[in-house]
C-alpha cells in the first residue's frame, strides 16, 4: 500500500535525525486540510479568529497542502514525531493509515458530541469497533434527466433501481437513438458493493458469482442496443465525457453530484431548461451511490496532554454552525444531523430549476450516504484495472461475461494468496 511505502522510506530517511518528542505547548493547535485555499481561505480563517476570540489562551494554526501532497507530508511528521493535531483524510486513507497504527481513536474526544452527526458518517470512520475522525462533510449522486428525451421515449419519471435505470437507458436507445446512461464502470467495484455484492471474501475474490455475472451482463444488453454512452465508458474519469454528452442532448440521464447542476445552468441553458431530478435509487443494500466523506482525524503521536484541547477544536471545526457554512460555500453537504436538515437544504422554492431540485433530493440521500472502497489490498489499483479490463470485455461483448469474470478473479486470488489477512 502507498502509506507502508511511504511510511518505509520517511522512516529510512529521518532514522539517522530522528529527535525525542517535542513538548506541545498546550495554547497550540496545528490542523492541516487538502485543496482548501486559496477558495475557502476567508471560511477558514473566519473560523480561526471565531475560535481564538472564544479561546484566548489557544493559538490555531491552519495549513492547506495540495490533495497529492498531504499524505507524504503527514507521514514525514508522523515520523519526526512531530504531527499536526488534526489533519484532513478521506475515509480509505483514514483506514490504510488506521489499520498500519497511524492515528489516534477519537471515541473518548467526541464525548457526548458523537450523537450530533449522522450514523451513516460515523459509521464510515468505525475501524473495529473504534472510531477514527469528526466528520465534516460528504457528498451524495442525483439522477438528472432530460425531460425532452423521456417524453419522447415514453419516460414519465425517474428510475427507481439499477434495473430500471438499464431498462430506462434501454428503452431511450430503442425510441430516440440516444443513449441512456453513462456509469462510471472504472469503478465496478462500488457498483458491485452498492448493489449487494462483494468483491472479495474470506479473502478471496468472489465477483465471479452468478449475481455478478447477471449484472455485468444486463450491462452489456443495455450497451448492444445504444442505450449506455460509449465515449469513455472505462475511463478512469468518463465524468468529462458524460457531462458534455448530458449538455449536447445526446445523453437521457446524467447520476451526477448536485454541483453538476449548476454547471449544465452555466453551459447549457436550453439542456438546463429540460431538466428535472431524482434521488439517486439506494439499491438493495440502502446505500446511496457517490458517498464520499472528509473529515479531521488525529495522527499518533500528538501528545496526551493537548489531546482534550484537540478534541473541544475538532468539535468545533466540525459543529452544525460551522459545517452548514462550509457546506453552502462548497456545494456538498454536511454531516452533523441538525446542518444536514436545515431547509437550504431539503426545501425546494416554488419554480425551483435542477439546481435547487438537485440540492434537496441529495439531502434526502445523506442519512443513506456511504464510502465504498476495498481496504487492505497491496497494489489495489492494478487489480481493480484487471477487473474493468474483464468488465469491457464482458460488456462490449469481446468476451463471455463468465469466462471474463473469471480470468480476472484468477488474477485477484494468485494475488490475494501472498497477503497476509488484516
């Protein structure tokens, strides 16, 4: 995994520097976050000041790194002994960096706090019983469609399932020419989760089960009549594609964030016009698709004696005020339980556009909203690319669904064999 190889070479390199701990002044609290300035400098330091003003004898320090740049830095900190008191993480670089004893349980810091945000957001952070970060926003997908295209395909309303989708996707191809949908199938593997089906167990690789099979190949029905977008249809990001498709009128259903609204507004006002919004559909497992959750987590190493003030901080950052703020400033949506009901968010105005309509069915999805991911496989990303291969083969039809399907769990498990079980 990327951390243990960080965390190996940081490790060679600072053996030969390495000092004893520093002594944390308690009036000092260090938090970092990923891509937040220079767009969010005012939000955060507004929260500094507000904090400061409340708490004299306490000195925040906030610091932004670039998205591909936190992870090397935190690690070298880790090392040196010397970490920030709380640091921005997305949920599989909390569990990587959990699972190798990188960061400090918060159960005791969150207190009575804990029943202020959603389950489903601390649920995301929950590594063996214990919990690993304050969460502070998460994001969530909608289906946008165009209403034009329904109509004429003989549509009324928006899919209610995967299956509908397909059958939807399948039934515009057929009736106007255009595709249907375009799903994100680089990522397979949450689909796969989404829907109920594992990707691995017992640690070994299972997609090759009738189930999996069965969906993979309702794909590949839906993709030989023209009902799924072919542009970028494996690309590790079709986003670009599938937005520009949605905005030419030549896609029927966009499952996107609600952000994506506004740029349809900004690019393409006709498009705009002709679109309404629909929750994304749960699945079977109830879990709402494009979940991705950010939070403060606290590396080890931080002292014992700061860690109460660390706490009172990171509860604050992320209290219903300061994460409703955030969240109306970014477009995503908070995580405590009181900000995620606030009508910004649920209540649609009379005449509301996509824009607004987008916001409040996402709102309704949050208590539903996961991170789905694979922990704990060395090299993950080139087995998930074998599985995708597998995937295109199947849908595009190059390939049997089964035989393709197994291949690629062949290829999992001769992997899989030389891990050792987390």
């Amino acid at each position: 995994m990327m951390i243990k190889r960080l965390l190996a070479a940081v490790t060679a390199v600072a053996a030969v520097a390495l000092c004893a701990p520093q002594a944390y002044a308690v009036e000092k609290i260090e938090f970092w976050t990923f891509s937040m300035k220079p767009k969010f400098t005012p939000y955060f330091n507004a929260v500094v000041a507000s904090y400061e003003a409340q708490n004299p004898d306490v000195k925040i320090e906030w610091i932004d790194f670039p998205w591909d740049v936190i992870q090397t830095k935190l690690v070298t900190r880790i090392v040196a002994r010397t970490p920030p008191a709380l640091v921005s993480l997305n949920v599989p670089w909390a569990d990587e960096y959990a699972r190798d004893g990188l960061l400090t349980p918060v159960d005791a810091l969150l207190g009575d706090a804990r029943a202020n945000y959603l389950p489903s957001a601390l649920a995301d952070l929950t590594f063996k019983g214990r919990t690993y970060g304050f969460p502070m926003y998460s994001n969530v997908a909608v289906i946008a469609f165009n209403t034009a295209i329904f109509r004429q395909a003989g549509l009324t309303r928006g899919p209610a399932s995967l299956d509908e989708q397909l059958a939807f996707a399948r039934q515009i191809a057929q009736r106007t020419g255009k595709a249907g949908i375009a799903p994100a199938l680089s990522k397979i593997d949450g689909l796969f989760m989404q829907q109920g089906l594992p990707v691995i167990a017992n640690n070994k690789a299972v997609f090759n089960s009738p189930q999996h099979v069965a969906l993979v190949q309702k794909l590949a029905d839906t993709y030989k009549v023209g009902g799924l977008l072919k542009e970028s249809l494996f690309a590790e990001d079709n986003f670009p594609a599938v937005i520009d498709a949605y905005k030419g009128g030549r896609l029927g259903m966009l499952l996107a964030p609600p952000t994506a609204m506004q740029r349809i507004r900004s690019d393409a006002r006709d498009i705009y016009a002709i679109t309404d919004v629909a929750p994304a559909p749960l699945g079977p497992t109830g879990i709402a698709d494009g979940g991705w959750l950010v939070h403060f987590a606290v590396p080890k190493g931080v002292a014992p004696g700061l860690l109460p003030a660390v706490g009172k901080f990171a509860r604050f950052l992320t209290n219903d005020a300061n994460q409703l703020a955030f969240a109306r400033q970014a477009s995503v949506f908070p995580t405590t339980i009181k900000a995620a009901a606030d009508p910004f968010f649920l209540s649609t105005p009379p005449n509301a556009g996509a824009a607004e309509k987008a916001v409040a069915a996402g709102a309704l999805s949050m208590n539903h909203s996961r991170t789905l991911y694979v922990a704990g496989i060395d090299d993950y990303d080139e087995l998930r690319r074998s599985l995708v291969k597998a995937v295109e083969a199947g849908v595009t039809g190059k390939q049997d669904v089964q035989q393709a399907l197994d291949q690629a769990v062949a290829i999992w498990n001769k992997k899989l064999a030389t891990l050792a079980p987390h």
